[in-house]
DNA sequence: GTCTATACGAAGATAGAC
DNA sequence: GTCTATCTTCGTATAGAC
C-alpha cells in the first residue's frame, strides 16, 4: 500500500494496457508486463492476487477511464469538440504505433478465454463501451437530439471508430480511419448544432 | 490430393475459422483444430507444411470468400440488398453463437504474434476487408453515387458492422448492432437509388 | 513481506516408427 | 505417406527460502 507498491501496480497495469492494445488478450502475459514493469514474477500475485484476471480487468478499466475523461472534458464544448477528441486520440494510438496498437478494450471483447467463463473482464469492457456511447449520447441529446437518435449515433460513433481501428492495422494504413471520421463528422454536425 | 485429404484440409480450415472467430487468433491452436477435424497431430504439418501460419492465411481468405460471394450475389439487386444480406449474416453468426462468435478476419488483424512477423495472415485479411469494401463501392457508385462518396460510405459499412460486432459480443447483446444496422440502412438509402 | 526457484500444463513443431 | 511420441519453449501459478 505504500507508493512503492503502487507505482509497481500503476506500471503493470498500464503495461497490461499496452500489450492488450498490441498483442491481444491472451498473448499479453504475466511473465512480459511484471518484466516491463521491473518487477519479480511472484511479486505479481503480491499485488494481483487474483492473477490475469484482475490484471486485465484493471487494465481495461484505466484504459477505458482515460478515454472517458478526455471525452467529458472536451465534450463540455459541444458533441463535435467530443467526437473530435474522441477521433484524435485513436489516430495517434495508430499512427505513433505504426498501425501496431489498437483498442485494449476491444482485445477483451474478441478473445474468449479457452479455460475457464472469467466473465469479469468481458463485463468491464461492456462497461467501457457503454460509458462512452452515453457521454457521446447525452451531449448528442443536450444538442438537440431526441433520446433514441442520440443513442444510435452514438453507437454508431464507437462501433465504426473500433471498426476502422481493425482496417487501419490490416491495411497498415490511415485511410480507413479518415475516411470514417469524415463521415462521422457530417454526421454530427448534420443535426446538431455546434 | 486425393479426396480424403482434401476433405480434412476442408475440415481443419473450417474449423480454425470458427475458432479465429470464438477464441482470437493466440487461442486458436493446431492441436484442437486438426481434433476437431477428426485427424491425428502430424498430419497437419502434412497438409499445411508452414503450419499455424498457413492453415490461419486459408482460414481467413475462406472465410472472406464466403462472405464475398453471398455480398456479390445480393448486390446484384442493388446496395441496399447487398447491405442487408452483409448485416443479416453477421447478425446471425452473432445470435446462433450467443454472441460468443465474431469475426475469424478481424481476429488476425487485432493481434500481432508474439513471435516473429508473420504478415501474411495479416496481408490476407487486408485482402479481405478491401474486397468486401470494393463490392459495395462498386454497387454504390453504379446507383448513383460519385466515386469518392461510394468508397467512404463502403468503408464506413464494413467498420461499423466489425465495431458493433465487438460491442455486441461485450454487451452480450445484438441492440448495439440493430442500432448500427438501422443507420447504415438510412446512409445507403440517402442517396443510393432503391 | 519479497522474490527465487519450480511445478505443471499446453503450445508449435518435428523425428522417426510403421 | 500416416501418425505416435517427443523436443523445446512458454504460459499460469505457487512453495518456500530469505
């Protein structure tokens, strides 16, 4: 509990995330995020008693808060100022990552695990997914939308922002990406105001 | 080459298919696909002498074809039957799979081995995903619709449908995908001609 | 309390018996 | 040509020394 240990654990989970992103969910092992967080194996269950799970699902919740707080943030100027930052921030994970990252939340969603149901990670990532439909939908709605036309959209904005982060790794190109966030923009702007 | 054989090569990339779809790509092993294929360990090195990295290149390039040719059939009657017949097929490998299933080209594309490059799979489901998206482009711009605006919505279709599959198998539920569903109808209907 | 050493299983791949 | 048995590596997890 003190900062020691927590540094550790911020650095294992935020390497989780990571590995999450690039490798997917059941390469990202153990062994290599307590390696990358300078850490002795066995100090893992130390800090993770319940092992991957716990890892992965802390993972998937930080990963998932980061983009909810900038999201908010930007979306306090507008449903186009909160899609914009919503698009800006996969953008870089792909291009800084040269189409090698993509969404740690995602990876949880599309690897059922062989062993056993470890269902908590899966409702974590669920959870993600629908705190940022409801922060894009409620700005959506404060703008002029009705309930059910806020909500569609606002799905529609997270499935094709996933989406076009799958072609854009594929394809190892940007294109998709644009092309997506372009029509998301009209979209947005279509009917509410700005 | 004779037809027994090709009988288990049909079978083992069949099976590596649903699983890339169920498991992801780290998950989906040699060992139980040529099981499930009712065939002994060896003789998979037999029929896919590059083993993992061929049988997962075959599986992909199947599964894309299937899609293709049901999308390129229903296309003919037009980009909003074309649309429909792509949503009700994954729509129903979502549903008959209790929303265990997605889909086997989106899983290579989320997760780079760790091992070493093995970028043919990967090249493969790019194939994929740029077939599906040249299909409906085509379509699209036969009805009406400028080059430049066909090609975008395309891509915006196959991103939106393989982002809600990810919502759907997170949330368990199909109504992140008949809110997608319901929204790329309306796109398509805009201004392509019926 | 921390961490080394290890148990145990499963993965990809292959050698070599039939 | 087919398939059994095995090699090697890596995974999760833990026992027990400090």
């Amino acid at each position: 509990m003190n900062s020691r240990q927590s540094n550790v654990r911020q650095r294992v989970v935020a390497a989780a995330a990571e590995m999450l992103a690039r490798h997917g969910l059941n390469a990202t092992s153990i062994r290599e995020m307590i390696k990358r967080a300078k850490a002795p194996l066995g100090s893992a269950y130390h800090h993770f008693p319940q092992g991957k799970e716990q890892v992965v699902l802390e993972a998937v919740a930080f990963a998932g808060a980061q983009v909810s707080h900038s999201l908010e943030r930007h979306l306090q100027a507008g449903p186009v100022a909160g899609l914009r930052s919503f698009l800006s921030m996969w953008r870089e994970v792909l291009i800084r990552s040269d189409f090698r990252m993509g969404c740690p939340v995602m990876a949880v969603a599309v690897e059922e695990p062989v062993g056993e149901a470890a269902k908590r990670p899966l409702e974590a990532a669920a959870k993600v997914f629908a705190d940022w439909e409801g922060k894009l939908a409620a700005a959506l709605q404060v703008h002029g939308r009705d309930a059910r036309s806020a909500a569609e959209l606002a799905t529609l904005i997270v499935a094709s922002v996933e989406g076009a982060i799958v072609l854009c790794r594929a394809r190892r190109s940007i294109s998709p990406f644009d092309k997506v966030a372009r029509q998301l923009e009209g979209l947005v702007h279509a009917q509410a105001s700005h």
